[in-house]
C-alpha cells in the first residue's frame, strides 16, 4: 500500500467556522486521515495534514480546496505570511518505507511490524499527482496554477518563493508576464481566489521562533542572516514577521532538509543571533507534523516548543489506523 501526505495551505487563521468547513470537507472522505490543522491570526493562514492512498487523498485535497475557494475571499485578506491565493499551497509528499520504519499497512490498519520495509510512495508518484491534481483544479474552478519543487515544469518555478514573489497584490501583473503564464488554467487574474502552488516535495519542518520583543527590524535582520540566500544555513527559508495580536516578532522558517540542517542547528543559530541583538527567545513552535527523526538528539525543552506532543509526530499517527 502506498500512503501519500498532503499539506496544503490556505488564506484563513481568522475564523473559526471558515477552516471548521474545511476541515469537515476532508473529514467527509472517511478513507483519508486529518492528522493536524492549525490557524493563526497573525499570519491568517490555516495549515492542514492529511494521509491516506494516493487516489483518497486526491479526493480529500479536492474536497478542503473547493471548499476552501467558497469560503475565502482574497479582496478582503491581510496577513504577515506571504501567499498568492485563497487556496495559496497544495504540496504532495510521499511518505516511503526510509520515513516509516517499523510501520507496515495491513488490512487498512498501520501496525508496529519490526524489520518489515514499507514500499510506500516515492517522488514519481507525488509529481504524477500533483499535475493531475492542478490540472483538474485548475479545468474545474477556473484557477490559475503554478506548479513547484520536484514538480515544477520550469526551473525557476522550483522554488515556491519565486513563484510567490509580489504575492497576491502583484499577482493581475505578473500573470500578464509571458514568463509568469500559469502551468494550467486561465491566464486571468482572479480577484476573489486569486492562484493556487502545487508541489511535491520531501518532508519539510516549519519552524518559528518567537522572540521577547516587538522590534521587527531585528527579527528581519536574523532572519536574513541565516536563512540560506543572505548566506546563513544550507536549506532554510526565514523571514522575519511582526505578531501584532501578542506584540512580539517572529522568525517564520521552513527546513527544506533536516537531515542536513537539523532543527537544532537552526535554534542553535537563531539562540545565538537573538543574543547577540540583547533579546531572548520566548518560544518556538512546530507547524504541522515532523518526521520522528528529525527530533533525534534534542529535546522540546531544549528547543523551547511550545504545545509540542507525540502528537506532532507524524509517525505517532502512522502507527494507528489510517
């Protein structure tokens, strides 16, 4: 049995009912697992993580995406967090047997099986749905579509930052731009949905760091300093932003590869840049679910999570049924 993971990204951290009836729409696809969701008002962004076979989770991410494009309307939203669209990223991992081990899939349960590998999904199986999915997205709502990392049709559209450059508000231009003509659906900016990213990558971890104090230049200075273009740490992604709803700033990551850059040596470098400015760390959190390994030699008190579980293990989930 293959098992896929889906994390898409949606424009909504405010309202409650909004992302409740996102959630109910892939709920509703009884043959997929909604592992986690979470929202958050500063960044009004949602973020939800569900697994399942390859052709459920293709259903369940067309349920949350429709229902997503009814519920949001992009003429109306602010947030600290870059996005393109009401539905901004729909990234498709492949959960294979070097993730998993010890997990084996029998008769529509996930057991503890010690020593027995898990074939699972690789990348070719997230990159050929991925393009189905945004094609038919695309044909059946009328949205423009990017396509991104081991997905992408053009290199520069490998990384979702390039695509997401100018976010929404540059968007009716830069879709007017013969280099920047959507992979599939029209070549019309949508002012209610705006466009949709979608990918397939490996895991990634998203990482913040909240710091004890409301100065935002010091958060964008950090974060340029090591996030990897300003010539910081090999696959890391930083941005600094403002958290008005707690007066505080945040350094806002995505860890393209743990396992080269390990979660610890970015608090380690963060902690240390913090210090150097005379602040603190007030606490980091995880968004979505990380790979059990990713955790390996370091603690949650040691990187300060907050609200941090088995919970947020993706393995944990794995282990009981799908």
């Amino acid at each position: 049995m293959k098992i896929m993971e889906c994390v898409p990204n949606f424009s909504e951290g405010r309202d409650r009912k909004k992302v409740g009836a996102i959630a109910d729409a892939i709920l509703f696809v009884r043959e997929v697992k909604l592992l986690d969701f979470s929202m958050d008002c500063d960044h009004h962004r949602s973020v939800f993580t569900f697994i399942g076979s390859p052709e459920d989770v293709f259903t369940g991410a067309m349920a949350a995406c429709k229902k997503a494009l009814d519920v949001i309307d992009m003429r109306k939203h602010e947030g600290v967090h870059p996005r393109l669209g009401a539905v901004d990223v729909v990234p498709f991992v492949p959960l294979r047997g070097a993730d998993m081990q010890g997990v084996h899939p029998r008769l529509g349960a996930v057991d503890v099986v010690p020593f027995v590998p898990l074939r699972g999904a690789d990348m070719q199986d997230a990159v050929a749905l991925a393009h189905r999915f945004g094609r038919e997205f695309a044909e059946k709502n009328q949205i423009s579509v990017y396509f991104y990392g081991e997905a992408a049709l053009h290199p520069k559209r490998k990384e979702l930052s390039e695509i997401r450059r100018g976010g929404y508000e540059k968007l009716k231009e830069k879709i007017k731009d013969p280099r920047w003509q959507p992979d599939a659906g029209p070549s019309v900016f949508n002012d209610r949905a705006g466009a949709t990213v979608v990918g397939a990558r490996m895991p990634l971890i998203a990482f913040n760091v909240n710091l004890n104090t409301g100065d935002l230049a010091m958060a964008k200075t950090i974060a340029a300093a090591i996030r990897q273009s300003g010539g910081g740490l090999k696959h890391v992604r930083a941005i600094g932003v403002p958290l008005k709803s707690r007066k505080i700033v945040q350094i806002s990551m995505n860890l393209t590869n743990y396992r080269e850059t390990s979660v610890r040596t970015v608090f380690d470098a963060v902690k240390k840049q913090v210090s150097q400015h005379g602040a603190a760390i007030l606490e980091s959190e995880l968004i979505g679910l990380v790979p059990e390994a990713a955790l390996e030699g370091v603690s949650a008190d040691y990187l300060q999570l907050s609200r941090f579980s088995a919970d947020c293990i993706i393995e944990t989930h794995l282990r009981k049924a799908i």
